[in-house]
C-alpha cells in the first residue's frame, strides 16, 4: 500500500514520498508529514537479529513506498558502508546507568552522517524517478553539523550543487576549518553576519521566492533542502532508535516489551521526533526527555505550554543546540492538534509575526510522552567531567547536555526504566570544550589541535581520520555576506543572475 505525504500547513496532499524528498519544504511553508505513521511490520525479536543496513530497509521501505526493493537498498548500500569506522554504524556504550547511543561513527563525526549519509542517494533516486532533467541545488543553513555532513554526502554527487551558510562567529574551531575545507566543484560555504536562526530564516526566504525560482528554473536548477525538515532525513533517524531497541534485546539488558526512556539533546527537533516516531511504529519507548542547554525554548514549552522566542540567543559550548525556533517541532504541533492543518497555520503565523504561541489544553495533554530539561554551561562541564572521572568514558557537549537532563530527570522522578541517551557528536568535534571541562587550567592555553591529541591520550581512543584530514587541508572556501545578501550570493555563485 501506498503511504502518501500532505502539508502540516494544508496546502499539500497526496504527495509521493520521493516528490516530498525532492521538494524539502511544502509549497505552502509546511512541512511534509505522512498521512499514517507505519506500525512495524517484523516483530522486535526478529528486528534484534538484523544488522543496521537490514533494519534500515525494514524501517525505510514503509515510508518510501514508491522506491524500488532494488533502488532503496542501493541507496542503503550506498550509505552506510565504510564510511563509518565500525561496522555496527551505531555502537552502544554502557557507562553511569545509560546506554549511550553513538550516532558519530560516519564521515564528518556527528550524528547528522546518520541520515545525510543516504539522502543525497534518496534525492537522486527521486530524481530520476520523476523524471527531474534540472540540476538539483541544495540550499542549507547550519549551525554547524549539518553543514559538514551535508557537503561530505553531496560533495561531487552528479546532477547537484549544494550551498551551506553557516554564522560566522557561531561555530567552533574545528567545525569550521571542517565545512571551509570541503572539497568538490560543486560545493560552497558561506560564512554569515548573524547567529543560526537568521541564516535559517535566510534560506527559507529564499525557498519561498517564486520569482527567484522562476528565474533558477529557466537556468536549469531547482532547488531543495537538505535540512531536517526534510522528510529523507527524519526517516531514516527513525532506524536507530529502532536498532538500539534490538540491540538491547538480543544482549539481553531489555526483556520483550520491556520500555525504554530516550534522552535526546535537542536542536531543531529532528532527532527526539525521529524517536517519537519510532515508539508510533511500536517500539516500546516510555517517556521522551528532551535535553537543552541555555536556549531553553523547549524546556518552557513542554513545562507551560508557550512558545516563546523572544529571549538572547545564547552562545553555549553546544553550539548545534543553540537555537530559539525548532522547525520540527511543527509536525509534533499538527499530529497533537489532531492533524488539523488550519490550528498548525494560526501557530505558526503567531511565531512569524509575534515570536510566539500557545497550545491548547487538549493539545498540551498530549504531549505526556515528553518532559523537557535542561543544562546550563556550568552543568554541562561538570557532568563531563564527572562522567570521565567515574568511569573513563569521554562524550562531547552536546551528548552532556543529555547526560545531564537525565541525572535531573532520575532524582525528580526515581523511574528506573532502562535509558539510551542519543550521543550526538564525538568529543573530538569538540576538543577545546571537552577538555576545558576536565582541566580548564591545563588545557586553556593549547591550541585546538594539539588538544586533540591530548584528548586521545586521556580517552585511550584514536583520533578520528575526519580530524586528522583537517590539520593539513588547505582552506577552500572564505565567502563572507550579510544576511541580506544571501540570495545575491546564491545567484552569483549559480551564475544566475
Ligand atoms: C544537530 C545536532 C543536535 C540537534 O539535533 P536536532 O535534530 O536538530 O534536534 C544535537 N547535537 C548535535 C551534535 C547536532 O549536530
């Protein structure tokens, strides 16, 4: 049977799950979401046997119903293959209580490699399966992750351009020595003037210009997002949430029907919906913490019911968290209001024109699953500190971040249920960081990376090969603009103007 995609927003319905991937953003300014969320359709005791590629298939083939057996499983093939540095692709690390779910192993070291790793396959599948003779230009705003591992997977991908604007002076170090050094005629990076939100503000307004569209089409391009609103990634972050589940149950720590928590340090919302998901596929996930650092947006929403974006933006330690308006988190809004598209659109009109929003009652009972917390700098510090000097296990700023919602959420609620914490980034992505938070006095005056060596000493891990390749690589890219430029940028470097 056919699953079919519509608009949270109304505007959109009846859409293939590959015409959803190549379009990114619904016509309308909503986001793609399926008409029913699939149940599974193995049982977990089978599913537990699978390696990752085989539940990958299993998970994805039940949304994308209109690829092929054969064209899905090249696509999957494609993707997770030595690219990563272990075969398992996402090994669990028992330490302090927790299974630490790490989502780094792919090419740029963060989870994003998870779903950006197979989405330029989906995308070019999608295309030829429409039938798509323009050039696809992928058009993304980071804030810092997606950034790299979007570059990595379309880096000199036939038929596709693809264009990241990252803040300027809100990245770290070795992220942006990461994205500025990408390799591929196709690629561009482009430092902006402003904090995250504007350069996803940015490009959104650029995928809602009609007359740019216009003119880009008659110059052979369209364009499409790899950000994660698109539906080619929320799907296959799905899979791993399904996978830890199995795993758990064939090594015997879960027993059948037995519920996990899932701690997920939150962005954009991506991620804790792609477990959200998984527990409609019937995974037997208890409660869903979502984990913040300062820009504690989420926290005040899952406590009052209000959205609220008007507050300082923060710059934090972890940096992919820091953000005010989480665009996924508008699927989640029109699944609660009962898949009413016309409540989404006054929400989501309310945040465009007052940076704000409150649900409803009915709305807010339905969000028991959830429970937001919360880490501020210090805390954040501390638990990596205090996790290292427990147990030797090393995780980076944003996976602490979660570690540290779960430590709040144990000694308020004693609930014993087994936890997997989604470990979203290697601590090497985060060297200065990470060690500062061990030994500030030692390590504050070391360059970045001489403190990645120092980090694999004290962690008894190798350096990952995605850190080694950026000590020596020449830079490549040192585009700068304003926010108000962006889309000058875009033509020019389409040579479309
Ligand atoms: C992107 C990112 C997050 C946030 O994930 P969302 O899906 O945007 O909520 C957390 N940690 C790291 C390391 C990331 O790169």
């Amino acid at each position: 049977m056919e699953l079919l995609y519509k608009s949270t927003r109304g505007g959109q319905s009846g859409v293939r799950a590959s015409q959803a991937i190549l379009q990114g953003l619904a016509g309308d300014g909503g986001l793609f979401v399926p008409e029913t969320i699939p149940a599974l359709t193995l049982p977990l005791e089978v599913l537990s046997g699978m390696s990752y590629r085989e539940t990958a298939y299993e998970v994805m083939k039940l949304f994308f119903t209109d690829f092929t057996e054969e064209e899905l499983k090249h696509c999957i093939l494609s993707a997770y293959d030595e690219k990563f540095d272990t075969e398992v692709i996402a090994p669990l690390v028992k330490a302090d209580k927790a299974y630490y779910l790490e989502l780094f192993h792919g090419a740029t070291i963060a989870f994003k490699d998870m779903a950006l790793s197979i989405l330029p396959h989906l995308m070019t599948t999608s295309a030829k399966k429409n039938e798509v003779k323009n050039e696809i230009v992928i058009l993304t705003a980071t804030s810092g992750d997606t950034g790299k591992a979007a570059l990595a997977g379309f880096a000199d991908v036939p038929g596709t351009k693809i264009i990241v604007f990252y803040p300027k002076n809100g990245v770290s170090q070795i992220q942006e020595k990461q994205m500025v050094t990408q390799k591929g005629d196709n690629t561009l990076v482009v430092g902006i003037h402003g904090n995250f939100d504007d350069a996803q503000s940015g490009v959104k307004a650029i995928f809602g210009d009609r007359e740019l569209q216009e003119k880009l089409q008659k110059a052979g391009y369209q364009f499409s997002s790899a950000n994660s609103i698109n539906i080619g990634r929320l799907v296959p972050q799905i899979v791993y949430y399904v996978y830890a589940y199995g795993k758990l149950l064939e090594n015997c720590e879960l027993t059948k029907g037995e519920k996990m928590n899932v701690v997920v340090p939150t962005g954009n919302f991506g991620n804790i919906l792609a477990a959200y998901y998984a527990k409609q596929m019937g995974v037997p996930i208890g409660k869903l913490i979502c984990a913040s650092n300062e820009n504690k947006v989420l926290y005040d929403f899952f406590r009052t019911g209000e959205y609220n974006r008007n507050r300082p933006f923060l710059l934090t330690s972890s940096p992919s968290m820091d953000i005010l308006i989480s665009s996924n988190l508008e699927r989640l809004l029109y699944q609660i209001a009962g898949a009413d598209a016309g409540k989404d659109k006054e929400l989501m009109e309310a945040l465009a024109s007052e940076g704000k929003y409150e649900i409803t009652a009915a709305m807010k009972e339905r969000l028991e699953d959830f429970c937001g917390y919360y880490a501020t700098e210090e805390e954040t510090a501390e638990t990596i500190s205090d996790l290292y000097g427990e147990t030797g296990y090393v995780i980076d700023t944003h996976t602490a971040v979660a570690a540290c919602a779960f430590r709040k959420y144990s000694a308020d609620t004693n609930d014993q249920t087994k936890t997997v914490i989604a470990s979203t980034a290697s601590p090497y992505k985060f060297t200065r960081s990470v060690m500062e938070a061990i030994d500030k006095e030692k390590y504050k005056s070391m360059e970045d990376l001489a403190l990645v060596d120092e980090l694999s000493a004290i962690s008894g891990t190798e350096v990952p090969k995605a850190i080694e390749e950026i000590r020596t690589a020449p830079v490549r890219h040192k585009t700068v603009c304003e926010v108000k430029d962006m889309k000058k940028t875009v033509l020019a470097f389409l040579k479309a103007e």
